[in-house]
C-alpha cells in the first residue's frame, strides 16, 4: 500500500519533468492513469480567494452557541476548539442587553466631562493620533458558567456552552489616563461613570484609580478594529475586570465624586453572599481553568491509548503560577506544563500527557495565581454565596471520561 | 455646546428613572425631545448578531489587495491598518501557485516515507492527537517588497501594497520532530522533501536538522483551524524561513539524503547575486521593519500636531535588538521604544512620538536583531544582488511627509 503511493508519487515527478521538457502527450497518458488515485485537489486548480478570508466550509460547525436564557442573547466561545491563547475575533464571545448598534465612525464621539478642568471631546480622527499600546487579555463576562453555579445536577453540555463566556484576544488603545491627564482632573474626583451608546445606555461606574492604572481605550482586538459586538467603534478595556464593565459603544466618561448607582451595577452584576451581605463593585474574575480537551461531549474513540490533556487558566489579577490537574476526580494532583507565553492578565495553556486505561476516570484541573489564589472546590464556592447567587463562579470544572469514552460535566 | 451634552444625559438619566417608576407617559414625552439629539444607535434597539462575527460595514475598506502582477494571485496585508502585533486571520497575506483547494479533512491524510524504518500516515483525527505547541510568529513570503527592489522609481503605492506579503499570527501545531521520531530515521537521513496536496503539488526540499528542531506540522491559526488559502487541514510551518517552505495543503513527506531540486526551488525561489552565483536554499527572512503610520498615500491632516510614529519590526533568525528611527532621511537616528511583548521572529512593534511642523520630512526605520544583523539601506541591497534579483529584500523603507500632509514611498 505503501509503496504504492510512494511509486505514484515518483511516477508524478517524472510526468511534471515530462511536462517541462514539453512531452505533453506521454504527460497526459501518465495523468490519467494517476488521476484515479491522486486526491481531487492535487488534479483540478483550486478556487479563487476573497478579499477578506473566510474558515474553511468544513469547519462550519465551528461557531459561537446562543443563548437566550438570561432574556438577552449570550454568544459563547467554542473553547473545546481553540488551541492556543488567541480567541479568532469571529468566535469572541459577546453578551447584548439591547441589541448590536450599527455606529457610523464619522458620527461617533467620546466625551469626557465632570470633575475635571477641561471637558474634552474626541472623534475618532483625534483619538487615532494618540499614541497606543498592545495587550493581551482575556476578557470573561461576570457570569460565565452560570449553568455550574446554578444547577442542581450538572448539565450534560459542551465546554462552550458550560463556560464559553469567556476570550482572549490582544487589544489595542489609547490609555485612559493619557485622556484623563489632558482633561485635568479635580479635587474630588474618585470615580467614572464610563457610558455606552446603545439602546439601554449601559454604564458602570468605576474607581478612577484603577482606571487611572489600567484603562484602555480600546479601537483594535486582534489587529483590527474591533467588531460590531465588541463595541465598534470603541471600548473601555479594564483588564481583568468582569465583562460588562468593558463598556462598548463607548461614548461618555463622566468623572465624578461618587458612584452612579446605575441600573446595570445595582441591579444584576452584584453578588449575594450566603450570610445575605451583597458584595457589590466586585471587579475582578478570579483565578478559574478548564480543561479543552478532553472536555463535555467529546468521545475518546480508543481506550489504552494516549490523549494529551489541554486547557487554559487565567486570572483577573495576574499571571497564573502553576496549573494542578487530577485524573482521579482530586484524590492526587500532578503539576501540568505551562506553556509559553504566560502573560498578565491571559489566557495561559497548560497541558499533561495522559494514558486512557479505558476505565472510567475524572478529571479536573486547578489554577493557582503568582498571588496564591487557588481555584475552589465547587462545595467551597457554593458555600461561600447565596444559593441563587451565580456571578463569579471560579470552581474546578470536573470532567467524566466513562468506560465506552464518551466524556460528560459531573459535579466533584 | 458641551454644556448642553451633559444636560442632554442629565435629562436621559431622570427619563429612565421615571422608566423604572413606571412613569412611562413623562418618559415617551421626553424621549422624544431627546431623540433628536441622541446619536440613533441609542433610541432605537441594535441589531442581531450572528454566529460567526464580521467586521463592521464601516471597515469594508479593509481587506487584502491583489496583484496577478507575477501571474498568480498574491493577497497582500493591509499593514497600515493593522495595530499590535496579531494579523487577524482573514487579513493574513496569502500567495497562491495553483487556486485554493478545497480539502475534506476526513479524506486528508499525511504520509511520511523515504528513509524511514517505519513509514506512516495520519489522517486528522490520529494527528490531533499529539501534544501540540503553540508560538507566535511571522510569515513573509519571499518576494515580498519586490517592486521597492525592482522599480527603478519608488512607486506612489500604500504600504501593504508594497510591503503586505508579511503577517503574524499564533500558530498551533504538532512538531514534527515527534512524528520523524516515531517514523524512525535511517542513516543517510538528510533532507525532508515536502510536497503540498494542491494542483501543482508545490513541493520543497529542506534540511532535515532544521526541521527536527523547529518544523511545525502547523493545524491552527489564531486559535480556530487553519483558513483554506493558509493550507486548511494541515501546513508546515518553519519559523522565520521564507513563506513558499511553508507549504500548504501538506500531504507528504519524504525523507532522503539529498534535495530533490523541485521545480519550486530551482526556479522562482533562487536568488542571484551581483557577481553571477546563486544563492541557493537560502531559507531565512533577514531583518526587515516598516513604518505602519505615517505611511504611503495617508494623510497628515494637521501641521504642526502631535503624531505617533509606529511601526513593525522581524527577524527570521530572532528576537529585535533595537530599532531606530530617522526623521530627516537617515541624517541622524533616534531609538524608537519596543513593546512588550519582544518575540522570537515575531511581529514587535516600535513606536517614537513625533513632533509635525509641517516641513518635508523622510521618515525611516532600520532594525538591529539580537545577532547584530542591521537592515541594508536600498542601495547597499541593490549591490550585492543581481539587477532582477527581489527576493528576500530587506532594505529600509522610507517615507516622504510633503508640506501638504501626504505621504509617499521614495527611496533614500
């Protein structure tokens, strides 16, 4: 069989040497008698490109889940499909309380105004001369893996639909301070009330310290500008912080005294601890890792054979120190590689060789941060919160491969 | 003006207080004063999104160009509009010799053979398998910047028409270190021809050593699967080596103990020198930067303003040292600042505030990697190569700002 191949393949080269010397008609004759064998590909030119690429037709299945069931649509990242940190900008997750505006750069504009010496407004002309910087970050809206944190027995799902609110791109913008420093800010200014340009006006308030520190601006992910769904044609980036905070369609900064109260910080993005205190201005996402592969619905098609496990870490405060993964659902833990770059604030790959044994096995990895923070049990965090309460949900996600290979989210 | 904003968003504020009170009749009342004023995306709900995400109508403009200029389709980055370091996968520059194919990855497979103690074949499913890395790097083809070697003038074109058969992305895939190794080498194992599953079964010989320590069998870009036009299901990549080595749609490898001199390697991808040799297999990228802003045919609107010069910089043999950066036609140099992260054969991105007073200026950067290899000047590059020569063209790109605020390609 082979052989064969290898003797088809010579026989190719003598055909393109025949052709080259210009004895098409015995070239023609080979072709033929190859064309049977060859793959499609290798005996009709290919299709023309586009202008902007597009993932081949056979991954078509590769794309974002909707969700509805919050009562506004929550596009998740299919991360049992990515390798590497880099999140493709068409599978960033997205989450819309009212809807994806349609904003004409030209029309646009950010105000800044408040507690500070010179209100400013920047088009985006004006705001592209600023000077920039690039970083990579994930990005995880405040409650992804709600569905752990909620339900009762674990749902049968893939790792995309369990916890794919959750990306890492690299961002590109305008520090916030370098806008700050030019409006010139009061005596008194603690806080920003950072608003949005859509429907419902999103906006949060936020310490203008932090913001001070590590806002951006952000006009780019991944090189280029960001996508409608990511707040074209601008976006507060806060690394490491929740979601909704980023806001998008970013359009107002009001510096101020004292937070706003809005309804998007009042109302869903606080946390009820299980004593019934709120927790409320909670910034952070916490150090949280999961397991790509193998992961929820996959099949492992051979037992006694070899599987890399694969995953990713991150953590809103840092970079990540070491990843533990277990093979059997946390009675022992081994130290899996982390692989290069581990950067601040991103994504990190981890990954361990693994023998299948064709036994049932559990597995579950466990993150911790240069800062010491350890990913919790799902008891621990169930204990520390409300029984309704889902925002913030870090837990160790557990995976059962079962004896017939098939692989499905289990609560240990 | 901005006075009346703020009251504007005062005003809307209260509006949705009274929303939330249920004083709905006040609220229409007022929403429809304000919607005069409120930019549209915020009075009326936003749109849908979809399951794979697109750029923004507003970016159309941004997509690859193309030349047949060479008589196969070449897809240049638009560079200029790119910031960071990450091309996002469906700007990423693609040359085709033979059309794109269109592979079913279930009827893929790769086979090694030759000087081998045990040929193999992988389909996908065997090779995802594999422990995979990921790395961040560049890809240029080798022809890139041909018409800056070739035109006796210094064409009036925009910098990815010039300068765009270079990307970066994170590229994941299995070494193929691990599958030579598990095929076993025989004695006299040299060379690794590898030959790609299109029409013209592009095919390349490369040193087998080289390949052992770094050759990728590359499945991943960006994070999701490689693009049909960037070897969909599966590619080699070599880090830093001329795009066309890459090769695409990869379907075989042969081991041998001496090139085969394919028609891809003794024709287009030879180089001559001044004196009459041929540079042969001549695989690295050397160092090379281009200024990405200002750059050709954009416009500086404001004299006398503040502009950001940035740029990017790579190396096929490794890390950037340093790069400079002239504002009077390489009179004298000053270094630019290096953002983090500084890669092996990546994209590194460089930057240096400057001051417009609306002279003519001749903007230019010349990087230095960590080998000490300093980018030619055009005329030292012109010397040691033959008069058609344009392969593997390094030599500093310069930019002319005219007193009216355009920029253009002249040679300096």
């Amino acid at each position: 069989m082979f052989v064969e191949d290898n003797r088809v393949a010579m026989a190719r080269r003598t055909f393109l040497g025949a052709m080259a010397a210009g004895v098409t008609g015995a070239g023609a004759q080979a072709a033929d008698k190859l064309s049977a064998r060859l793959p499609a590909a290798m005996v009709q030119p290919g299709g023309a490109d586009v202008p902007y690429g597009q993932p081949s037709s056979h991954e078509a299945h590769v794309q974002r889940t909707l969700s509805t069931q919050s009562g506004f649509p929550v596009w998740r990242t299919p991360l049992q499909h990515q390798h590497g940190i880099v999140t493709p900008n068409g599978l960033h997750f997205a989450v819309h309380h009212n809807g994806v505006p349609d904003i004409a750069p030209e029309r646009h504009a950010l105000r800044i105004h408040g507690l500070v010496n010179k209100p400013l407004r920047f088009d985006l002309e004006r705001l592209m001369r600023y000077p920039m910087v690039s970083r990579v970050h994930f990005l995880e809206c405040a409650g992804n893996s709600a569905a752990n944190a909620l339900s009762p027995t674990a749902l049968d799902e893939s790792l995309g639909e369990l916890a794919g609110e959750v990306s890492c791109a690299e961002w590109t913008g305008v520090p916030l301070s370098y806008l700050l420093h030019e409006a010139g800010l009061k005596e008194g200014a603690q806080w920003v009330v950072v608003e949005g340009a859509d429907a419902g006006s999103h906006s949060r308030s936020l310490p203008l310290e932090a913001l001070l520190k590590d806002a951006l601006v952000a006009l780019f992910q991944n090189g280029e500008r960001l996508r409608p769904s990511q707040g074209y044609p601008m976006r507060l980036f806060m690394p490491g912080w929740e979601g909704n905070v980023n806001v998008k369609w970013l359009h107002r900064l009001e510096v101020t005294d004292r937070p706003a109260f809005t309804k998007d910080e009042s109302g869903l993005y606080t946390q009820v601890l299980a004593d019934g205190r709120i927790e409320r201005f909670a910034f952070h996402m916490e150090v949280k890792s999961v397991i790509t592969n193998p992961s929820g619905r996959q099949t492992l098609l051979e037992p006694h054979g070899f599987y890399e496990i694969s995953g990713l870490a991150w953590s809103g405060r840092g970079r990540i120190a070491r990843v533990e993964v277990s093979v059997d659902g946390g009675r022992s833990w081994v130290v899996a590689q982390l692989h290069a770059p581990v950067l601040d604030r991103a994504f990190t790959r981890f990954s361990l060789p693994w023998q299948w044994t064709g036994q049932s096995a559990v597995l579950m990895s466990r993150a911790t941060d240069e800062h010491g923070k350890v990913q919790p049990l799902r008891s621990e965090w169930k204990r520390r919160y409300a029984m309704h309460s889902f925002n913030h949900y870090n837990a160790v996600q557990a995976w059962r491969v079962r004896t017939d290979g098939r692989v499905e989210n289990v609560y240990a």
